[in-house]
C-alpha cells in the first residue's frame, strides 16, 4: 500500500508565488529559458535551468552550473521571498486549464516504494537525463521539481481534499500560458492524518510524468544512505517530492510524430505502400484522430485519413498502443526508422502545440507528419500495472504542474 508522507515544504511567501513558479526544466531548450529569467529574473528556472544565469560560455552540464544552482535556490530564502513550513503538512494543488480541473495532493513519496513496485513507472529512463538531475538535487539538497504521481480514485481522500478547499487559498493565481494555479495549506492534523490513512489504502501509485526526476531523486537517496550508514529510514532523503492526482481527473494529450524523409520513396510509392496496412483517404483540412486506430497525415501540403486495417491490430497491450501501431506498420517497415530514443529523422511534437505545428514542421525541416489519438491512462496504468513499458513519448499530460512552489529540503 503506498505511503504518502507531509513535509515542511519550502515555499513562497504570500505574493511571491506567480513570480516565482516555473514551467518544468525540460519544456525550454538553453535559449528559451534564458529568455524567461531576462524577462522574469525571479523566475525557478534561475534554479532549474541555473546557466541562465551564467555566461553563454558556461556549458550546460558545466560543475558550476549545479554549484549556481544551489546559490540560487538558497537566494529566495536570504531574500525572504521563500519560507519554510513550521510544521509537516499536506497542501493540495489545483490546475485549472480551458473550464477544466485536476485536484493533487502535494506531499513525499518513498524511495523504497519506488524500488518494490509499489510505484509504478511505463517508460525507459537515459542515463544521460539522469545523471543531470541527479547532480542538480544533489547540489540543491533538495527536491526541485515534483514528480507527478496519479492513483486509482479514493473517495476518502477526495472528501478531506474537497474539505480542505473551502478554506482561503495560500495561493491563487492565473500564468502566462493562461493555466490557473490555486494551492491549500493542509496542516490541521485530523485532516493530515485522515489523507495519511487514505492514501495508505491505495495499492499502487503510477508516474504520469516525470520518469527521469524520479529515477534521479532515488539514485541521489542511496547515495545518501552510502554517506550515513546508521541512517533509519526517517531521514528526508529517503522520501521525493510529488503531487497525486486521481486518475479520473486527469487528461492525455496526443503526442505526435514528425519525420524527416521517406526513406528513398516517392509520396506515390509510400502512399501506396502505406495502404497495405491502413485505409488511407485524402482530406479537405486537417485533420485530428477520433479514435483509436485512427491517425491523420500531413505529406506534400496535403492531409490524410488513415485507418489501420483490423488484421494488424495487435492484442499484446504495449502492441495495441496507437505509437505502437504507427511504429510497427509504418515508421519502422516503410520509414525505416529504428530506435526512436536515438533515431535523428524522427522528432516528437506534443499535442498542446495544435496540428498547425505539424503543418508548420513539413514546411521547414520535415517531409511527414502523423498526428495520433491520445493514449489514455487507464492504457497507462495497465501497462504498468502488467510490468511493461510504453514506447518513448507516448503520453504528454496536460497542464504541467509549476516547479519552485514547493521545495523538498534532503537535509
């Protein structure tokens, strides 16, 4: 059963929160990101993304960097624009974007639970990506980013959450992007002890997002508990920082392909090619899938329809995933793409960035694009749930929960 756990969260002071959150590290490039701490130097990203901050000669992964990091994080509490909780609490988290909410419950997850299963991961991690972040929180000491955690709906914890929203928000506030962010401090001690219970009777979280920060969050606790071999299990390092959300509350959007030729074919060639497998048809506009099986392609200024034929639907649950059926009846046979975690002529558009970002790529540095239906989270959660794993890029969830409204202190 999994355990949840409250924390004395550091966190902005009343007025500070808007300025301070942050879109996660990995959603800007080097670029993108300094571009947001120029115009909002009190942005998170002067510690998720520290080199914003450093001289363009200073590299990325650069040691300093990291060291820039944690003065950085540290700066927010010298300039008592960040506080820390008097005491252990829970704080519930709401995103509203387009009339639509999703309620988490904020709080530490454990590392064990991560290593027996209880929490449950569906994609591969890259050594690469972890070992950036493993640096950061280690350097930080503490954990930056929350992991994004979903579970299977409990109605005791959602009645204590609903409860708990009547009271004023700590924070409420609308971003950029246009997404609305209201937070609760929980730290009556019924009511933590309540969510205590009920998210102990919950038998398996699912990480919805965030595979990398949370592999990396392990790897820095059992470096900790290498450090201090009398450790107990008390010690806040063994536990990473996290928001729940239930999984009826949650949205999948599409997660789209672009390719970067086709494989020595014609657009003759591979649309008749392409029709071995799926029924294809040319379209008017765009156009976006409406079910599974579906996917839409944008070739030569032209979009169209098409539906793989049923004698190459799999029964196999990673097999019968939309990225799957693409992959293994298109990109890979026709296309010739292999390892799409490698492979440079293929790249990865989130459905948030709309189908004119397709049409926008094959018009510059593409030939193809392929729009897809959404993988959905009870697909998620039965794939990890069955012990396997999806496909790369498989799930962009939306909308993206802020960094720098919560800290994590290991120490």
């Amino acid at each position: 059963m999994a355990v949840l756990r409250p924390f004395r969260a550091v966190r902005p002071v009343r007025g500070q929160a808007e300025k301070i959150a942050a879109l996660p590290y990995d959603v800007y490039n080097r670029e993108e990101a300094a571009e947001v701490v120029r115009r909002n130097p009190d942005s998170f990203l002067t510690v998720d993304r520290a080199e914003t901050t450093m001289p363009d000669e200073v590299g990325t992964y650069d040691d300093a960097v990291y060291e820039k990091a944690g003065e950085n994080l540290r700066r927010y509490l010298e300039h008592g624009m960040m506080e820390q909780e008097e005491s252990p609490s829970f704080y519930i988290y709401e995103l509203t974007m387009n009339g639509r909410s999703q309620t988490g419950l904020v709080g530490t997850a454990s590392v064990d639970e991560y290593d027996s299963g209880v929490i449950k991961k569906h994609e591969l991690t890259r050594e690469e990506k972890e070992r950036d972040r493993i640096r950061h929180v280690d350097a930080c000491d503490a954990n930056t980013g929350p992991i994004f955690l979903s579970y299977r709906r409990n109605e005791d914890a959602a009645v204590i959450i609903e409860q708990q929203k009547q009271a004023e928000p700590l924070y409420d506030f609308v971003s950029e992007d246009g997404i609305g962010h209201r937070v609760w401090l929980v730290n009556d001690e019924n009511a933590v002890a309540g969510l205590v219970k009920a998210i102990g009777q919950v038998p398996n979280l699912y990480i919805a997002d965030g595979h990398h920060r949370c592999a990396s969050a392990v790897k820095v606790a059992k470096l900790r508990r290498e450090q201090n071999p009398g450790w107990t299990g008390d010690e806040e390092f063994n536990y990473f920082l996290c928001v729940l959300f239930p999984d009826d509350e949650l949205k999948i959007l599409d997660y789209n392909r672009v390719v970067r030729d086709l494989n020595g074919l014609t657009e003759e060639e591979f649309l008749d090619q392409a029709q071995e497998r799926f029924e294809v048809s040319l379209e008017k506009g765009a156009v976006r899938p409406q079910q599974k099986g579906e996917f839409g392609l944008c070739l030569g200024g032209k979009w169209y329809r098409m539906t793989v034929r049923p004698e190459f639907l799999s029964e196999d649950p990673v097999g019968a995933l939309d990225v799957s059926v693409l992959y293994d009846n298109m990109l890979a046979p026709l296309l010739g793409i292999g390892d799409p975690r490698t492979d440079d002529r293929i790249d990865f558009v989130g459905g948030i960035r709309g189908l004119e970002e397709l049409e926008r790529r094959t018009k510059t540095d593409m030939t193809a694009a392929f729009s897809l239906y959404p993988t959905s989270i009870e697909e998620l959660m039965g794939i990890a749930d069955a012990g396997l794993l999806m496909p790369p890029k498989s799930t962009w969830f939306e909308p993206k929960l802020r960094s720098g409204l919560f800290i994590h202190e290991l120490s």
